[in-house]
C-alpha cells in the first residue's frame, strides 16, 4: 500500500508534561572516528519531540562534541565492556558505532534490558549478519532500519532494485525479527509483523535526491526514536509501525523543504534537522 498523505503525529504533550514525561531516549551511537553520527541522532531527537536524550559511548572525546552540538543532551562514557543500566522510554543503537568492539554483544544487552520499543540501524544491524532471527526480542517492540547493503547482509543475499523484490525483502526481515522493517531508499518500505504491525506494507512516495548525504539515516533514526519515546511515554499500546510511518514522512519532507531552499547538491544532513518543526507541523495539519 502506498501512501501520499501524512501519516498520524507523535501525541499531544498535556499542560503537565515536563522532560521527563515528553519521552526519554537512550542512544548508542558514535565513535572517535564517528562522532557526528551521535551529533546528529541527538540533534534530531531534540527537535523531533524528545524530552530528554541520553547519548552513550566509549568514545570519551564524544562527551565535548556533544556538549557544543548538542547541550541539551546527557553524555555517558562506557568502560569498556559497560553497557549503560535502562534509561527512559526508548533506545536506539547503531550510528556510528563501528566494528572495532563487541558491537553484537551491546546490542544483545540493549535487547534484553530495554523496557520500552528499540530501534537498530546501521553498525547494530551489521554485528547480525546472516542472522536476523537473533534480534527477536522477548518483549517490547523493535524497528530495523536498514538501507539496501545493510538488509543485503542481514538476510545473506541480494534485495534488487524493483520495488516488488524491495517490498519482499522489507516483509522478510519483519518476519524474522519480529517486528517492523524500514527498508530506506527511494520508495521507502514499512513492513510490519505481529502486533508491531498486523502485516501492514506501506511504501513512501515522498522525498527527493537532496537527502543522498551522509547523516541523513542518522537524522532519520533520531526522529524515530524519538517518535517511538513519546508514544510510549504516552501509553499509547502497540505503535511502533505508526510512528514510524510518521517518522518516514516528516524524514522525507524535512529533505524536500531543504532542497527548495539549498538545492539538491547544496542539502548536508543537518539542514534536515533544523527543518523537522516545519515538516512536523505539515504532519500535525495532515497535509499531502
């Protein structure tokens, strides 16, 4: 299935909300060699709606990129072998963080201590080549977010071009992991499994070849997760597919937006993130 219109929004914030109840998120992202992917998951995060962002690495140099970029943000340093306790409403792992450290084992931890929705992308779904079947969570729900070569390796095998061999691929991985799939690319596909998303496909006709930059997935990422934070700090039950159609599509304007103004070479990733309020209004008011 399709879709042009703008998906539903993350909830309203009450009057009595504050930080903590606007949706907190954990992130395991970057590296020394990788510190702006942290950055940008962060920044992004903030502006689409998380009350409270917590970055955690091993990368102490980290913690002073993060405080000029993002200050609003909490940095943690991990020993080595440390995995940060359970923080908030929802995590995220993968930007960033390379394969120089036991990456698998992280994310196995984070799988098993999260009390709330996890997303995994990039580096965190690399550590599972061939082996999608091992991130099944017991409990609580879980987004993947591949682009093309990192679904290629998850499932061992080529996707192709055609949207009909993406779809196929998306619904793959949804099945064997247990939850919902963003396949990324032009014509990006939702794919849910379960009670993540009932069997829904969705494709996203929006976006524009401004968004094929480095850090763009990041940003994507920190929208979701943020997303998947506030539906959970709002109870609101089973919702990971919706939040991240949601996130697709303000992912996809924000990157529409950036091109009418810097063009479709002129677009650096972070030009989507101080765009997002502008696309998540659009969202608020449903528009096409």
């Amino acid at each position: 299935m399709s879709h042009n219109k703008a998906p539903a929004g993350p909830p309203e914030l009450p009057l009595y909300a504050h930080k903590g109840t606007a949706g907190r998120l954990l992130a395991l992202c970057g590296s020394a060699m990788m510190p702006g992917a942290a950055v940008l998951v962060a920044r992004a995060a903030q502006r689409a709606g998380a009350g409270l962002v917590k970055v955690a690495s091993e990368a102490g140099p980290l913690q002073v990129a993060l405080a000029v970029a993002a200050p609003e943000c909490i940095a943690e340093v991990l020993e080595e072998g440390q995995h940060p306790g359970p923080f908030g409403h929802a995590a995220l792992a993968g930007p960033g963080l390379g394969a120089g450290r036991d990456v698998r084992l992280l994310v196995e931890r984070l799988l098993e201590s999260a009390a709330g929705p996890v997303l995994l992308d990039a580096d965190a779904l690399n550590a599972f080549a061939g082996e999608p079947e091992a991130l099944r969570r017991m409990s609580g729900e879980l987004v993947i977010t591949p682009h093309p070569l990192e679904a290629e390796r998850l499932l061992g095998r080529p996707v192709g071009l055609q949207e009909t061999e993406r779809i196929a691929a998306a619904q793959e991985l949804a099945e064997k992991v247990g939850g919902v799939c963003v396949l990324k690319g032009q014509g990006t596909v939702l794919a849910g499994y379960g009670p993540a998303g009932q069997g829904d496909v969705e494709i996203s006709r929006r976006g524009t070849p401004a968004m094929a930059t480095a850090g763009s997935g990041d940003v994507l990422a920190g929208i979701l997760g943020a997303y998947l934070a506030s539906w959970h700090a709002a109870g609101a039950g089973t919702f990971a597919f919706e939040a991240a159609s949601a996130a697709v599509w303000v992912h996809a304007r924000a990157g529409e937006l950036s091109e009418d103004r810097f063009g479709v070479r002129g677009t650096v990733a972070s030009d989507l993130i101080d765009l997002l309020p502008e696309a998540a209004r659009e969202l608020g008011r449903g528009r096409r």
